[in-house]
C-alpha cells in the first residue's frame, strides 16, 4: 500500500512539472461558438491547445474541424469546460464522432463538459476524462503504444446511441477508473466495459458504479497483469456470451475488495464471477444479492488448466437471495462452482436463501478441482435435481478434496425426486473434511443424506447433525465403490439424534424401503475410532456389502431404537459385508429381533463378524434374542465373541443372550459355559413337545362331526425350556416365529378332513384345529405334525399319534348321507341355519314349506300375486273398439257439425266430452299394467282425473245452462260460454297443478303389499294430499246430483237426457271410492272394478250424449224427407 502511495505522488509530480513546462508554450483559446474553434484551430502555432467552452451549447456540424484534429502538429490537446451542467458539447448527427486519429497528438486531456456523441480515441499515449458526462459512445483502439494512459475520474457514461457492437467500451494500455457511473445498453451484445492488458497493462477501479441494464456483462477483463476493483456497485449485468454476469476474469490477476452486487445474471456460467485461467483470483468484503447463473456458478464459476492451476480466495463475503429468477436454472451450484485444475479457498462466508430451481448444490467440483472452506454459515439452500445441496461433484480425479471447518448448515430442502442427496453428493476420488459444523433442519423429499462412490473418503468430525427429514424413507450415508483400488473410505467420530421415516410424523413411511443409517457399498472401507453413536432411530444402523470392511474401535453405540438391528446381514439382498469390532459398548439399545445382530441369510463365502473385548449391556429385543438373533445354520463359523461382557440383556421371549437354530448352530463365545449359567440366556426354536396333564389322548366321534380343542400340550426348545408362544395379537410377529400344526390319518382311504387343518399356538398352549373327520366306521390313528419355518427342516419330522374311533350311525335318529360328496357318508341330525321359520327343517339346511303360505330355501319369500291376464285382454279388445267408436263419432261430429241438434248441443263441449271419454279409454288400458313403476302412477292418475273432469265437467255445466234456461235467469250467450270454458280450465289446471307438486317433491311411490293369503304385490302410493283431489271430484259429483235433480222436470221438455251418465257417474266413482278404502281388496282386483266401470261410463255416456243425438238427427232428417215428398204430392 505504501509503494502504491508513493508512486501514485511521484507521477503526479512529474505530470505537473511536465505540464508547466509544456504550458509555456501553449495557446489557450476561448470558444463560444463552433467558428471561434475552427479558428483556433486554424490560427494555432503552438505544440499545446487548451480550448475552453464557456457557459454555452456548442454544437458541432462542420466535419472539417475533425479534419484540422487529424492533420495538425499538436502535441496536447486540453478541452475544459466551466461545469459539465454549463458546458455541452453536441456532435451533429451529420458528424456523430469526435476522432482523435492524429500520432502527434500524444496527450488529451477532457474536463468538466457534457458531451452527446462517439468519442473515438485512434491514436494516443494518454487520455484524462475528468468530470465527463458522456451522452453516446466510447472506444478506444488497440494502438501500438505500449504504455498508454487512460485516467477516468468523476465521469458519468450512458450509451445512448443505439448503434450494435460488441462491447459498449473497449478499453487497453494502463487504465484508472475513480468516482465514474457507467451504464449499459442492450445495442452492446457483450460487455458495458472490456479490458484487455496484453499481460503488460494494468486495470485499476475504485469507488464507481455498473449499471448492465440486464444486457451487458459489466467488466470483462483479459490479460491484465494486475487488476484492482474496489469500493464498487455492481447492478444489473447480464451475461449472454462466455458468462459473468458482472466480472470476467480471464488470463489475469485479480483483486477485488469492498464491493457490492445486485440482481447479476448469466444465461451461462457465473452470474456474478466468471474466471478462467487466471493467475490468481482474491475477493475481499463482497456483498451479492439475487446473482444467479443459469448453468453453474451463481457467485463465482472458475476453471483452469493444467499449466495454470488457478487459485481463488474469498475473504468476507456475503451472499442473498440467489436463483429467484423465472427461468429454467440447469446446473445449480449456488456459490461456486469450481473445475478443472482450480482451487477456492473461502473464509468467513454467509449466505441466505439460495434457491437453485431445477438445479442443486451450493459448490460443484470436478476433475482436480478442490474447495476448502472455513467459518461458513447457509441458510435456506434449496433444489430439485440429482445431486447434494452443499457438495456436487462428478468426475474427479486423485487429491481433489472438499474441506469444511466451522460451517453451519440450516433449512436446506432437496426437492427432487431423483436420485439425489440433501447434503453431499460425489462419484469418486474425492477427500471429504467436514469438522466442527453444525448441520440442522436438512429435508428431502427421500434418497440420502450423504452419497458418495469409490476413492473417496468422508471424515466427520465434532460435527453435530439433527433435524434432518425426508418425505418418503432414505439412506443416511451410502458409500460404494466398483474395484478394490479405489476403496470408499468413512471417518466417523460422533453421531447422534437420527430418526428414520418410519418413527417421525413428518414423513410418508414406505413399508417396502429399509432405512440404513450407514449403508456401505462393495469395496469399501469404513472406520469408526473413539467414537460416540447415540439415539439413532432406523431399519439398521450397518449395513455392507461382500467385499467392504466396517471396523469399529474403541467406541461407544448406546440408545438406539432399530427395527432390524444395529448390524443386519442378509445375503439374499447383498448385506453381508465384514466387521471387526474391538473395545466397544453396546448399552441400552432396542430392537424387534437381535438388538446387536440380525442373520437372516448366510453363506460360506459371505459375512465375517468379529467382536473382541466388546461389552454388551440392558440391551432389549421385544421378541427373541436380546443381543443375536440368527436364521442361519452353523454361526459359529462367522460369528464370534471374544472376550465379551453380557450384562443384563433381556427379551420379551426366548433367548437373552442368543436365538439360534440350535445349540449346534450358536455363534462362537469364548466364555460359553459361564453364559449357559445365566437363565434364558440362550433358546432356539421348539424341537418337541409336552401334554397338559388334563389334555385327552384319544378321540371318539360319529363320521361328519368336529374335533374339540380338548388335546393340548407345549412346546420345548434345545435346552428343554418352554418355548413361550405369541398371544392372540399377531399382528408384530414374523412367520418365522410362529408354529404350526397340521393334522391328518393314518388311513386316508377310509377317512377324511373337511376344513381347515392348520392350527398354531398361543399363550404357550398347543390345540388341535376343530376340523371335521368323515369316514367308515373303524378305529384309526390321528397325526399331528408339528412346523416351523422352512429353516427349521427337523421340526417337520415331529410327529404324534392318537387313537380316533368313529362309531357307526344309529339310523332311526339320525341322517346318513354323503353331504360332502367325497364317498364318505356323514351321520347328522337334521339342521337348517338359519331356521325355516314356518316350514320344517327336513335335512342339511333343507326345509319343506308346502304346508305355508311362503317359499324359498328357508320359507321365508312371498309368492307373487299373479294379474288375470285373460281380463286383461279383454280389457285390452274392448278399450281398443271404443277408441274407435269414439273416433268415428268425432267424425261424425265434424261433418254434421251444422246440424241444428248438435248446434243446440254445444258442438265445442261435445267435442271436450268425446276427448274426455278417449282419455277414460286410455285410462282403462293403463289398468291392465302392473303399477311396477312410478310412470305408470303418475300416467293413471293424469289419465283418470282428466277423462273425469273433460267428461263429467262438461256434463255438469250443461246441467247448469239447462237449470239457468229453465230458471228464467237470462244471460247474455257469449258471457256464459266464456264462464263455461274458464270454469273446465280451472278444474284441469288443479289436478295438473297437485300432480307437478307431487311429482317434484317425489311424493308418489311403488310399495309392496300383500293379500288375506300372503300374496305380494306392488300398488301405487299417493301422499295423503290425495284426499283433496278426492274432495274436489265428490263436490264436483256432488254439484252435478244437486243440479239433475233440480232440473228433473226441464227434460220432459228439452231432448238432452244428461240425468243418466251424471248418475252413472255418482254411482260409479263412489263405488271405487269406498272400495279403495278396503284393505282386504288387491290392487288387480280393484283395477277389474275400475275398468268395468270406465266401460260403463263410457258406453253411457256414448249412448246419451252422442248415439241418441245422432238418432234425433236421424229421425228429424227422415221426416224433412216425409214433408218434402208430400209437399211436391201436394203441388
């Protein structure tokens, strides 16, 4: 810092002795128009120019002072202003460009003016941009001076232009930037400001400002011999080529300090830093916020080859809010992402809400690539692709490593639903440090924790890890390796706190998926030294393959709840890797079956496990053995324990110690005569078995009944202990701990079992299944035959005799039929279950109804009532011929509708009449249907109130013309035909009216009934509202009788006899009124008295309405004809 104070002092010195020297032979020239500068130009004989502009806008049209700047012998150019507020400079459209093209010229020196256009610097050694405000475009070209000058202070650019190129700056020689705004342009297609040093020049930044306008990367530097950027802002740049969203570093050496970054972006790598092969790479007090790179690298992405080997450091920095962008992030690597030959060293880092979307991971590595990171703290990490959350690598080769010391690592969430890890995730040849972190709240939706394949090893150290969940069960750490070079290598020194999917609420348990805390794969290696593994929740805590090694030294493994156990090996699903255990302790530990070990399958070239000097103390198993439970014959020849302490192990059932298949079949213990001493220290499956003192020993039976469970006896293992069997719930146990029995004959020629002839024990009591025996009478042997599981090959050939007699059938009592139908007859009393209610039970659930009323197996079914379908056809031909009989009649009607009687009639009202009497014959087919559907029972009702009121009403109302006739009431013709027909809508629109009311509110139904003789049938159901249907006919019945009487004397003189279909009607529909309340009546016999009475009321109505009309018309037309020929005799 001194020798750069120093030098900064001796060139400014050495600027202002040169600068007085030279002034003296200088012209100044004041300018407030563009001729007074041509003429400055043109009159100037000095080496030195300085122009000042005054207080004006000097706009330049005419090109030929560009011209008299390229061709004079001027060796320094200054142009001062008053203010950059005061003093503006326009270049005309016409001009656009101030170039300076002119070797002479060595210095140029701009200040305090605002300019509008394209300052293009060609040829020069040193240019000062001092207070600038540039409105346009800035370049300066590669000129073959080697240590050219460019000094930038106070100096405002915005690229407004519009004209397309690559860089809005291009900047070489030695550059100094100060207290300077730059801001971009989407016309710029890469960067705001592009430095390339040549390797010899330098690039210095202090205290400015970058505005990348979302489009410009914006500083891009390449072959800097040194760069320097401090006390910056960084906003808005946005890299489309090559990556960086703020800051390329390429080929350079780089220092930045005390900077700050907002809302960068890169489609590619780097959405803040993008280095590449550089020489060196230091970042001091960095603040980022919302960075992000869509492929890898949000903060810094940085590769090297093999001949550079770049080396990066980042001291202080802060990061925030990077990945929340809309847009697909591919790659992840929220922080860093570093390759090829690189190495990032990173210290006192905090970063907070890095979201990598599609992507994963906060650092990635490959190839020989190396990360080291120290006093780190991450909050809310997240992604959803395959890979870790903290640690991506793939590919790496030998001495790549991954090194954490003092991290704290919070609310990470991996989200994918690939395979993936929700903290690191590496392929092979990587050393992985992780010590004195502490890693909290970590989800998953499942997969791993920690994944990593072959030549890699994973040291954990004072680390503490809790809170770690995952949707759906997964693995804790998995390591695998595919060749026996490069082997998978786990350091493990304190453990505690886990909880696997299937005991946490906060997950979705997958009964098909075993979580392993610590699963490793074939070829590798895992050591575990002076260690503490405390309160892990899981399937199994060890779990490895054939060829790998866990090896545990001088460690404590206490207060574990395992479905499984601790070490669980099974050789049908590729557990049974080697262990070798010294100086350790198992205490307090909790399992379902072995608490320490669980061998489910084995072979002779498979597992190895050694315990030496080990203790094993209050460990529980909630079924059978306390510390091993073995399946496998033969343990001793992988299992041993040497020198090994059992203090206070315990089980629910058999075996404190050890449950094996046999004594013969025990691992090997160097103390076991000492451990035999303890009590139920060591069982193994029941080998034989011993009667209850009051349990039968023989069975005597008639062919077809059942076995009692009156035989009963227990079960003994290898050591002659009782083998305690499972209570009636079932539900926890494995098939390989129950025991069955079977039973069957010793002659199955003459016998037979019907139903279940398996049994098992329970509450350490043996009974035999009811079954049911079937046979001849004789005397004959029962077995029982004792199982266990399929390893169990000597349970099956235990076997036991008794005596069983079936006696012959008494016939006189009993029934003797083969009922099963196997050739066996069963001697049984008649049994019907259920009963057979009023019938008589007569065999094997068989009865006899013939002397009731029902039917059925049970007699308990209606007989059906059967409808008189010869009535129905009947019924059917008549209601057909009056449909036509009234259709000939209507015709007749329209063809002598001008007939005197009929007009006197009331034509329109004998037509109403005749459509009532078609609906009534309608009405009597509908009766010759079953009212099987609510259809039909809304079809009878419309049909039957209608054809009444259409023929009954009309009949009523001419009653009461006839009685308003013959009262001597007079009326007008017109106002009583109207009344007449509005009084026949009323009538209609209230049965139409109470039918919709009935139907939406689904009043009407089909029930069954039943007849004085049980028959079953269905009848239509109207709600209780029917009744004022009823009322309304019987008033209107009602209204018509009062009339027909009143006007009895009026048809003795009038020739329309309506007192007998209005009569017919009264009797009729009283009739079927009062025989519809009778219950004792069938629906089909009332439906015969309804059609015979629609038949008569039509046939009546017919006859007086229309047939004795029709005669009167007859009779009227043959005495017209008399009259006429007597008339013409008489002429």
């Amino acid at each position: 810092m001194i020798f750069r104070c120093l030098k900064l002092l001796l060139n400014f010195v050495v600027f202002n002795i040169f600068h007085y020297i030279l002034i003296i032979n200088s012209t100044i020239i004041n300018v407030n128009n563009e001729d007074d500068l041509i003429n400055g130009f043109n009159n100037n004989l000095e080496d030195i120019l300085t122009i000042n502009i005054k207080n004006t806008n000097l706009k330049i049209t005419n090109d030929s002072i560009i011209d008299n700047i390229n061709k004079t012998t001027l060796k320094k150019i200054i142009i001062n202003g008053v203010s950059k507020e005061d003093s503006i400079l326009i270049l005309d459209n016409s001009i656009n460009k101030l170039i300076f093209n002119n070797e002479n010229i060595k210095e140029i020196h701009i200040n305090k003016l605002t300019i509008y256009g394209f300052l293009d610097f060609v040829k020069y050694q040193e240019v000062i941009l001092e207070n600038v405000v540039l409105y346009g475009r800035l370049n300066f070209n590669n000129y073959k001076e080697s240590n050219k000058l460019i000094d930038i202070s106070n100096f405002q650019y915005y690229d407004k232009l519009n004209i397309k190129t690559n860089n809005c700056i291009d900047l070489y020689g030695n550059v100094i930037i100060n207290n300077s705004y730059f801001y971009g342009n989407p016309s710029c297609s890469d960067s705001l400001l592009s430095f390339k040093g040549e390797n010899i020049n330098n690039l210095q930044i202090n205290n400015s400002y970058f505005d990348g306008a979302y489009s410009n990367n914006c500083v891009s530097i390449s072959n800097s011999s040194k760069s320097h950027i401090s006390s910056s802002l960084f906003e808005k740049g946005g890299s489309f080529k090559n990556g960086g969203g703020a800051i390329r570093v390429i080929k350079s050496n780089f220092y930045i300090e005390d900077c700050k970054f907002n809302d960068n972006f890169s489609i590619y790598d780097g959405g803040i830093f993008y280095v590449l092969d550089s020489y060196s790479f230091i970042a001091q007090n960095i603040e980022a916020y919302n960075s992000t790179a869509l492929e890898k690298g949000s903060l810094i992405y940085m590769n090297s080859s093999e001949n550079i080997k770049t080396t990066g450091y980042i001291i202080n920095a802060v990061q925030t809010n990077s990945g929340n962008i809309n847009k697909k992030i591919k790659g992840g690597s929220l922080i860093a992402s570093v390759e090829g030959y690189s190495s990032l060293y990173i210290e006192n880092f905090y970063g907070n809400e890095l979201n990598a979307g599609n992507g994963v991971g906060a650092f990635n590595l490959n190839y020989h690539s190396s990360i080291e990171l120290k006093n780190i703290e991450l909050n809310g990490v997240s992604g959803s692709s395959s890979g870790g959350l903290l640690l991506t690598s793939k590919n790496e080769e030998k001495d790549s490593f991954f090194k954490v010391y003092n991290g704290t690592f919070t609310d990470f969430n991996q989200f994918s639903k690939e395979t993936s890890s929700s903290l690191i995730m590496t392929s092979n040849n990587i050393n992985i440090i992780l010590e004195n972190c502490n890693i909290n709240n970590i989800n998953s939706v499942g997969y791993y924790f920690i994944y990593t394949k072959g030549g890699n090893t994973i040291e954990i150290k004072n680390s503490i890890i809790e809170n770690c969940y995952s949707e759906y069960g997964s693995d804790f750490i998995i390591c695998e390796s595919f060749n026996d070079i490069d082997k998978c290598i786990i350091y493990i020194y304190y453990f505690s706190d886990l909880y696997s999917c299937y005991f946490s609420s906060y997950c979705i348990p997958n009964v098909s998926y075993k979580e392993i805390t610590f699963d490793i794969g074939v070829n590798a290696n895992m050591n575990i030294n002076n260690s503490i593994l405390s309160i892990l929740f899981a399937d199994s805590i060890f779990k490895a393959r054939s060829t790998s090694l866990i090896t545990i030294n001088n460690s404590d493994i206490s207060n574990h709840f395992v479905t499984e156990s601790i070490i669980y090996i099974d050789k049908n699903l590729y557990f049974d890797g080697h262990y070798i255990i010294n100086n350790c302790n198992f205490n307090e530990n909790i399992s379902y079956y072995g608490c320490i070990l669980n061998i489910q399958n084995l072979d002779s070239s498979g597992s190895s496990v050694e315990f030496n000097n080990s203790t094993f103390s209050k460990n529980y198993s909630m079924y059978n053995g306390g510390v091993i439970y073995s399946k496998v014959k033969s343990l001793y020849l992988y299992i041993s324990f040497n020198n090994c302490i059992f203090d206070d192990n315990s089980c629910h059932y058999q075996g404190f110690i050890s449950y094996s298949l046999s004594k013969s079949d025990e691992p090997f213990f160097s103390n076991i005569d000492e451990l035999r001493k303890i009590e139920n220290a060591f069982a193994t499956p029941p080998v034989n078995l011993r009667f209850i003192s009051n349990s039968l020993n023989s069975v005597s039976l008639l062919s077809g009944e059942s076995l009692q469970n009156d035989i009963k006896f227990n079960l003994i293992d290898d050591y002659n202990n009782l083998y305690i069997t499972f209570t009636e719930d079932i539900d926890y146990y494995s098939p390989i701990d129950v025991v069955f029995l079977s039973i069957e004959t010793n002659d199955p020629f003459n016998t037979a079992l019907i139903g279940q002839n398996l049994s098992y024990c329970t509450n350490n009591i043996c009974h035999i299944p009811p079954v049911k025996i079937v046979g001849n009478p004789g005397f004959y042997n029962l077995i029982i035959r004792i199982h266990g599981s399929e390893e169990i090959n000597k349970f099956d050939e235990v076997l036991f005799n008794f005596d069983l007699i079936i006696n012959p059938c008494n016939d006189s009592r009993y029934i003797n039929n083969d009922i099963e139908n196997i050739g066996f007859k069963s001697c049984y009393l008649p049994e019907c279950i259920p009963n057979c209610n009023s019938g008589v039970c007569v065999n094997k659930n068989v009865c006899d109804c013939s002397k009731t009323s029902f039917k059925g197996p049970f007699c308990n079914e209606y007989y059906k009532l059967n409808r008189y379908h010869v009535i129905d056809i009947i019924f059917k031909i008549i209601g057909c011929s009056l449909i036509i009989i009234l259709i000939i009649i209507m015709a007749g009607l329209i063809l002598c509708r001008e007939n005197l009687v009929l007009k006197s009639a009331s034509f329109s009202l004998l037509n109403i009449i005749l459509l009532g009497l078609l609906l009534n014959c309608l009405y009597l087919l509908v009766l010759t249907y079953d009212e099987n559907k609510v259809k039909m029972c809304i079809l009878e009702y419309l049909l039957h109130h209608l054809s009444f009121t259409l023929v009954f009403g009309p009949i009523v109302l001419k009653t009461y013309r006839i009685y308003r006739i013959f009262g001597y009431i007079r009326i007008h013709e017109n106002v009583k035909q109207n009344k007449i027909y509005l009084i026949l809508y009323f009538l209609i629109a209230f049965h139409i009216f109470m039918l919709i009311l009935w139907v939406s509110l689904k009043k009407i139904k089909i029930d069954l009934a039943y007849t004085n003789n049980l028959k079953e049938y269905k009848k239509c159901i109207y709600p209780n509202s029917k009744i004022i249907s009823v009322l309304f006919n019987l008033i209107l019945i009602f209204i018509g009788w009062i009339l027909t009487y009143a006007t009895r004397n009026a048809y003795k003189n009038y020739k329309e006899r309506m007192n007998v279909p209005i009569y017919t009607y009264i009797v009729i529909m009283g009739l079927i009124y009062f025989l519809g309340l009778e219950k004792e009546i069938n629906v089909f016999m009332l439906n015969i008295f309804k059609s015979i009475g629609a038949i008569i009321e039509i046939v009546i109505t017919v006859y007086y309405i229309f047939i004795t009309k029709f005669y009167t018309m007859y009779i009227n037309h043959i005495n017209e004809k008399g009259n006429t020929s007597k008339s013409s005799l008489r002429l």
